[in-house]
C-alpha cells in the first residue's frame, strides 16, 4: 500500500514538466545541445552538491524522484536547493550525470 503522503507518477512527472518548461533550464539545455556550454560539477552550488548527494541514485531520474518523494519533509529553504538542483540535473544528459562527482568537499557533511 503506497503512503498517501507520498507523491505519485503524476506528480512526479507533473514536476519534471514543470523543471522542463522552466525557461533557464530551456536555455541551458539548448546551449549544451549547440555546444556552446557544458555543464560542469562548478555549475552547482556547494548547497546543491551536498544536497544531491544524499539523494543521489545510480540514475538521474531515480535521483530525481528521491528528491521529489523528500519534498513534503521539507521547508521553504530546502526547496529552493531542491527546485534550484533539479533544474540542472533535468538538463544534464545521463553520462553527463553519471560523470559528476556528486559528493561534498572534504571536510564537510
């Protein structure tokens, strides 16, 4: 039985769709496809990377939905980093998101 809490594949894809549309991602994602920017792990803030890594799946989409299924855990803050991530991962290509080196600085946690 499925956690009434938790969100469901309309919602999930119902937040991908909106990541998709949003326009910065849009424009990300047409300047990669150019070749004119490559996203690189300096693309994340340290907040991101950290946040990321926590919910970091061996799939960019599996880790998407790891982070859309902590949403109702988190505040306002928190969801801004989390909105803020997913809109980069949303425009990484998969090798691109298996190439990253999601995992916080030494010396942090």
């Amino acid at each position: 039985m499925r956690d009434s809490n938790e969100p469901d594949a309309g919602t999930i894809a119902s937040l991908t769709a909106a990541l998709l549309s949003d326009s910065s991602t849009q424009q990300a994602r047409n300047k990669m496809k150019r070749g004119i920017a490559e996203m690189t792990i300096a693309d994340f803030t340290a907040e991101e990377i950290k946040f990321i890594a926590v919910y970091k799946a061996d799939t960019k989409a599996a880790t998407l939905q790891n982070m859309a299924n902590a949403l109702r855990y988190m505040d306002d803050d928190m969801r801004n980093i989390t909105e803020g991530a997913a809109r980069k991962l949303v425009a990484l290509t998969g090798p691109e998101f298996s190439a990253m080196p999601f995992t916080p600085a030494d010396g942090e946690a």
